[in-house]
C-alpha cells in the first residue's frame, strides 16, 4: 500500500528526471505499481482511510513521485459536473490541446511539496491525451476543466517539471522591474 511515506518531496533527483517510457506490453510488475498509485488515490480521497493511514488527499499520481521513473500517471477526479475521471495510463501523450489557456483559480499545489507556493499555473483549457491503460488498451481522450488540468500536472512530472516552474514571474504592477544591472 503507497502511504505518504513513499512520497519523496522536492529536492529529491527523481522529481528532475525525465522518466522513461514504459515498454509494452507492460510486466507484471509495472502493471501492479500503476495498480497501486490508483489504489493511492482511492485510499486518499477515502475520509477514513486517509485518516487511518495520514494520507494527503491526492486527485492524480505520476510514478516519479515514487521514486520510479517510468511514465505512468493515475487520475482520479470530478469535473464540474460531476463526471468522474478514473484514468490509470502508460505513457501518456498530449497529442493536441487548444490555444485557449486555463488555471486553477487558487493555483496549484503538489504532493510532493511540502509548502504554499503562491501563482497562477497556466495551462492548456482543452487537450487530448494518448495513452495505454492496464488492460492494454490505446486510449484518447480529450478533456477539459479540472481533469485537463490534472493530466497537465502529472504528464509535467514525468518530463521533470513541476507547477511552480510555469508561475509567470510577478507582472504586478507595482513591482518595479529590476534594472539589469542589479540582476
Ligand atoms: O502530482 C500529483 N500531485 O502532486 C497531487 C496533486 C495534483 C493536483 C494539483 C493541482 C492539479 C493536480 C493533488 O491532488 N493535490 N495537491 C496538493 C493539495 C491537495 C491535492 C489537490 O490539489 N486536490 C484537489 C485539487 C482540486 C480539486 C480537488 N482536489
Ligand atoms: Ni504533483
């Protein structure tokens, strides 16, 4: 069972890698790790379990955050409507996504970030992913909203970035700009 102990946080090298691709059709042992980061988020949105265990409530998993760098995402998450979006992918690809931009209006935060980082998280409002499930299958999807944005997190963490490195430096205007020879 993944508990918050198999969370590594920021610092840690995995986080910064680019993780590779899973080779198909996948083992048995990358079938049972995908299975387990599913099993995670179920586990965490569970008011009891969570307790149980001190799980952070998580809507979506990427396999780095386990320290295994392999490109495998778990989504698990509501849209506005109420649909809910249960995804568990290898190799997951954004195959097209809209011009039109998007964000999570209070940003974002991570599991593997043990702080409040501040900024608006731009990312794409409609994409389409490309994927293979657990069963084998190749999947597309296209999604919008909340769940987009959640796939747009996790495929960031198996090319090693994180939601903090896309927050736009300050364009508040009362901010002075720096002249460059103080830089
Ligand atoms: O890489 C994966 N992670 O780091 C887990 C993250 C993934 C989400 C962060 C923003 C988009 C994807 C996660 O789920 N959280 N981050 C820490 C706080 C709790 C939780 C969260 O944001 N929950 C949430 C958000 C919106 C609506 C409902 N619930
Ligand atoms: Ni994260």
């Amino acid at each position: 069972m993944i508990t918050m102990k198999d969370v590594i946080k920021e610092g840690h090298p995995t986080l910064r890698k680019v993780a590779k691709e899973v080779t198909l059709p996948a083992s048995q042992e990358d079938r049972d790790i995908l299975q387990k980061m599913m099993d995670f988020l179920h586990n965490s949105q569970d008011p009891e379990i969570a307790e149980k265990f001190g799980l952070r409530p998580g809507v979506g998993l990427a396999a780095p955050q386990i320290n295994v760098a392999k490109r495998m995402i778990a989504v698990l998450v509501s849209d506005q409507n109420e649909n809910l979006y249960e995804y568990a992918l290898f190799n997951p690809k954004i195959v097209s996504h809209s011009v039109e931009m998007t964000q999570l209006e209070n940003g974002e935060g991570c599991l593997s970030v043990d702080r409040d980082v501040p900024g608006l998280v731009p990312r794409y409002a409609r994409i389409t992913v490309q994927g293979t499930t657990i069963e084998g299958e190749q999947i597309s999807i296209r999604l919008r909203g909340l769940p987009a944005i959640v796939f747009q997190h996790e495929i960031d963490h198996l090319n090693g970035v994180m939601f903090y490195d896309r927050i736009e430096e300050s364009k508040d205007p009362f901010m002075k700009p720096v002249p460059d020879a103080f830089r």
